[in-house]
C-alpha cells in the first residue's frame, strides 16, 4: 500500500516519515540544505510477511505545487500532516483541496509537534481540521497528535498504518489496462534505463511489452522493483520502478510520459470533462492544468450555463495529453497562484458541431452519472457505429472486458466496429431504399457497386459494417448481386417473347470491338428505334451490354477488357490518363473520355485532376 502525504511547508511530512519509516526522503542537496522538501520523496517500510508500505514525500511550498501534484496521482489514502504551533494554513486548504478534486477517497489526519503547545491548542487545532475535512467531505477521518521529539502518538500511528495495509484489497482498477506516469527516469550501470512511477491501473510481469509514449515506441520490462523490493509483476497502486530494454534510450523519455499496455489508439487535445469548481471558472479562461507528473496550458470552454448541473465544460489544451476517461486534472489560473478546481474527463473527443445542443448535453449528463461500466456501454450504442478499439482505450478495458460486454449486448460486430441491432436493421433498409432509388433512376443500368451504393446509403459508416449488412442481404436474396453488380431482385432481368427475338437477331452485331447506337443499331436490323431502345435498356439491365452514354452500348465482355486494361495500367503506374487509354486502345479522345467517365460514375475508378485512380475494382469481376 503507498500513502502520500500532504500539508503546509515546514510542518513535519520529511521527518514523521522517517520516524515511521527510518527513511529520510530529502534526496537533493537543496532539500538538506533547506530543510524542505523540493521534489518528490519516497520511503519504504518493511512489513513481516515480506511487504512493504510506500510513502510519497510530496513538497508543501507553493512554489513546488506541481511536484506535490505528480505525487498524488493514483494514491487513494493520504496523510494530511497539520503542525500544532500553527494550525490549519494556506497550503493545508490548498492542498485538501486538490486531494479532493483528485477524486482521493480516503484521509488520514497526523498533528505534529505536539509537544511544542498546551491541550488547549491542540484541541483548537484538532477542531480546526475536523470541521475542514468534514466540508470537503471526509467527516470520519482518522486523526492522531504525534510528536517527532518525545515520540508521542508515533507507535499508534504506526499500528494503524500497518492495519490499513493488511485491509488493503485489490484497487478498483487492477482490472484495466496497465498505466504508469512517469516522474523520474535514470540510468542504473549494467542495467540500462529505469523510469519510476505510481501504477494507476492493470498489472505487468517481468517480460512484458509496453509503449512508452514520449518515444513512441514498444520496450521490453527486464526488471520491477515495486515498494523498493525485487518483484516478479507490479499492480495498481504500486510505487514501481522499472527497468526497460529495447530501442531507447534515457533522452528519448521524460517526466510526463506515460507506459502504456498497449498503442494510444489517439493522443487528447480537445476534451470533454465535468468540472468541480472551487472559484469561479469564466467561459475561454486560459488556465494552468495538471494531470499526473504532467503540467500543461490550456482554456476551459464552458458548454452549460453558470448555476447548471453538471458543469460539462471542453478543456482546449494547448499541448495534447494521454488521457482516459474518468481521469482527473486540476485546475489553476494562469498565474499558478489559485486553484479554481478539478475536472473529470467525460469524452476524449469532442465534437466540432453540436456540443452545445440540448440532446448531446442531456446524455453527457447521463454518462456523468453512470458508473457501471455495462451501462456507460449501453448508453454509446443509442449514438451510432462505435469504434472498439477507440472505445476500449478511452475506457482502459482490457480484451476480456471487453469481451464480456459485447456478450450481453445485442450488437452487429465486424473487426473493431459494433452497431446496435437495431441501428442495424435500420442501415439496411437504408441500403433496400436507396438501390430501389438507384434501378428506378438508372432503369438502363444493371446496378450499382458494393462501395459506391456503400458511399450513397451510408457515407458516415464504416466500410467493414457496411459491407457486412450488404451481403447479409444478398444471402438473404432481399437484393440480389450479377457479376459484381447489386440490384433489386424485381429489377427487369427477362426479355418478354417480342424482345428476346429481336436480341437473338441482333446479339451477334455485339461481337466487334466498337460501340453501336441505338439509331445506327435500328438501322442496321430493320426495326423501330424506339422499339431497338426498349430491347437495349432491357438488356443492359440483365448485364449483357453496358450503356457508356446515353443511347451508346458496348458489349459486356467489351466493358470488362477496358476495366482489365485500366486496372493493368493503374496498378503499374498508380493513374490513367484519357491520352494514355486513347494511346492503348487506338481510339478517338472523345470516346476515350466518354468511356473513362463511364467508370468513374460506376465508381471503379476516380477522377482527381486530369487522371483517373482505381477505387472499386470489384465492380468487374466475374
């Protein structure tokens, strides 16, 4: 178990730790020198069965807040530490304060000095901090009057720490993905790199790959001491020290990096948080932020009015941060003088349009309030397609987690996309209702393209949930798929008696290479040109023929050499120009274009420029 400790400068942290411990935490020369402490500190205790209690130093001068701030991060038990002589100060608020915005759930209370007043001043004091800590919402903290000097109170406490530590259960988020804020990295001789930290969540074993954020890279963990001691794994709420091997070295990290169990699926720049305000907080105020051994600038975008709640506010930071959902920042002014108060990350991604719309704000609301984690999944699926792995991130689910979610809810699953069943059913009536569109529009046409009618019905979607309702419904035979070709089952695929003599009579005409229209094709058989038009649309609904223009048709076996030739040349040379596909064919520029574009608005190729790239090759496959 680590505690850390927290209080006003000068009132004892350093040395009631080493009386507990044995262990002086200044480290630096400064520190000695001045009697204060300046950067982290840690300690450890020795326990019987072999364990060890940790102890974080953090410094209670003003000037070094932000290292008291790296300290505290993923600590669920502080130490409030209040000298007698003086009482409850300023950094004693402060800091109670930020133990709160925190989200630190448990305080104990340590009097120092107690020998230097009379009863009277320690009951005073003793009344002082138990009407602060009942305000901020510890009423049943434990409180002990210790003193250094004649060594009152010291053995309870000492007991009472080591109870705390054998009641101690597993942390709420060993279950989530491993996580580590780095406050200190160095190089140990015959080892290599070690970085330091307070596990936040998961665990890790000796072996193990991590990312390590600042590098952007995947180590391997040789080594783990946790609470000081040689340790084969370390887990949530462990003091961790580890010893990375791979690609690296000491330059490429910093304090403020982060290890991770896996790739960051993004890095945060906008998000949305619920505020816990101590002071007011004005709409784009430029503000000091502080999460883990991170310190950053950034503005608070109020997205609800003064006197709402919840306060849901986007924070626009002005140096990206590796956040997750449910993390805790503080909040101070810009003059780094004035804690304002504490926000909780809501949303990793805050949307460019509509996040001040009374619906998105009522369901920011309702995920603010949830905390089981089934129902904050159940509450995403109302919104649409979501991204697992996007999803799985922002919450730090592991695999299994997540799996056992998916397990209990009605979902469409391809890869890392999820829809709800019924946003389902509706994205293929979706599909049913615009190819219904395209055959009554296109009457000339076969069909449509599996990644163009995708692009028409359900441009927003992924392509892999996309594809997947679309086959569902061709082996449901709700439409039907020729030669690549999606139409709708009813869409005029048989000749009546009168047409199917006339395409007996003029189907050997199709065997040259050149295009026929329809006037010149009537001529050429006898028959009316309406009539010739009719068998024509006709047959190029049942795919044997393909109008490029309007009234102009080639066979099908014609179309697909040209497809052949323009997927040849694209994969060699990455793009057709009307020049290069003249230039292969023999042909006029006119119907070079005229053909180019035909397959641009069937959607095997696309035009950018002057050129013409692959984009659906499927379309002509046979």
């Amino acid at each position: 178990m680590i505690f850390a400790t927290a209080g006003h400068v000068d009132h004892g942290k350093t040395s009631l730790i080493q009386a507990i411990t044995g262990v002086n935490t200044a480290h630096l020369p400064e520190e000695k020198k001045r009697g204060m402490t300046i950067d982290l500190g840690y300690a450890y205790w020795p326990q019987p069965d072999g364990s060890s209690i940790g102890f974080i130093d953090v410094p209670g001068h003003e000037k070094f807040l932000a290292n008291m701030l790296a300290g505290i991060g993923g600590i669920n038990h502080a130490l409030l530490v209040v000298a007698c002589d003086d009482g409850v100060m300023a950094q004693t608020l402060e800091h109670l304060s930020i133990l709160r915005l925190a989200g630190c759930e448990n305080i104990s209370v340590i009097l120092t000095k107690a020998d230097r007043v009379d009863h009277s001043r320690i009951e005073q004091v003793t009344e002082q901090v138990t009407s602060e800590l009942a305000k901020q919402g510890w009423p049943d903290a434990k409180l002990f009057i210790t003193s250094i000097e004649d060594g009152r109170g010291i053995d309870a406490l000492r007991l009472y720490l080591q109870q705390l530590h054998q009641q101690s259960g597993s942390h709420p988020n060993i279950q989530r993905r491993f996580r580590l804020a780095i406050d200190r990295v160095f190089l140990v001789k015959g080892a290599g790199v070690v970085v330091t930290g307070t596990a936040l969540a998961g665990k890790i074993q000796v072996g193990e790959s991590l990312w390590v954020t600042g590098a952007d890279k995947q180590v391997r963990v040789r080594g783990i001491h946790r609470q000081n001691q040689i340790s084969e794994f370390a887990v949530a709420g462990d003091r961790v020290a580890l010893n990375l091997v791979g690609d690296i070295d000491k330059e490429n990290i910093t304090r403020g990096d982060w290890l991770l169990a896996e790739q960051p699926a993004f890095i945060a720049t906008r998000v949305i948080v619920e505020l816990e305000c101590d002071a007011l907080i004005k709409h784009w105020q430029p503000v000091h932020l502080y999460h883990g051994a991170s310190h950053i600038t950034g503005r608070v975008s109020l997205l609800v009015e003064q006197g709402e709640t919840p306060v849901l506010a986007e924070l626009i930071l002005d140096t990206p941060l590796w956040l997750v959902e449910n993390d805790r920042l503080i909040i101070r002014d810009i003059s780094a003088r004035q804690t304002l108060g504490g926000a909780r990350v809501i949303r990793l991604v805050s949307p460019r349009r509509g996040k001040r719309l009374p619906e998105f704000l009522d369901w920011l609301s309702k995920l603010c309030r949830e905390q089981d984690e089934l129902a904050h999944f159940k509450l995403q699926l109302p919104q649409g397609e979501l991204n697992l792995r996007d999803y799985s991130w922002a919450r730090q689910l592991t695999h299994d987690v997540l799996d056992n979610l998916l397990a209990q809810m009605d979902v469409e699953r391809v890869g890392n996309h999820v829809l709800s069943t019924f946003k389902a059913q509706i994205a293929k009536e979706r599909i049913v209702q615009t190819l219904e569109e395209f055959n009554e529009i296109h009457s000339d046409q076969i069909g449509v393209g599996k990644a163009r009618l995708k692009r028409m019905a359900l441009p927003s979607m992924s392509e892999a949930l996309a594809f997947k309702f679309i086959d569902d419904l061709i082996g449901e035979n709700v439409i039907k798929q020729t030669r690549g070709w999606l139409h709708m089952p009813q869409h005029g695929l048989v000749f009546d008696a009168q047409q199917q003599l006339i395409w007996q009579q003029i189907h050997p005409l199709f065997s040259r290479n050149e295009a026929w229209w329809v006037r010149d094709l009537a001529l050429e058989s006898g028959y009316e040109e309406d009539t010739m038009r009719r068998v024509l649309k006709k047959a190029a609904q049942m795919g044997l023929i393909t109008a490029i223009v309007r009234d102009r048709y080639y066979s099908h076996e014609q179309i697909n050499y040209f497809a052949s030739l323009i997927h040849r040349y694209c994969m060699e040379n990455e793009v057709i120009f009307a020049a290069d596909f003249r230039n292969e064919l023999g042909i006029g520029r006119k119907l070079a274009i005229q053909i180019l574009e035909f397959f641009d608005k069937s959607g095997f190729t696309r035009r950018k420029g002057d050129g013409h790239h692959l984009r659906d090759k499927g379309i002509f496959v046979e």
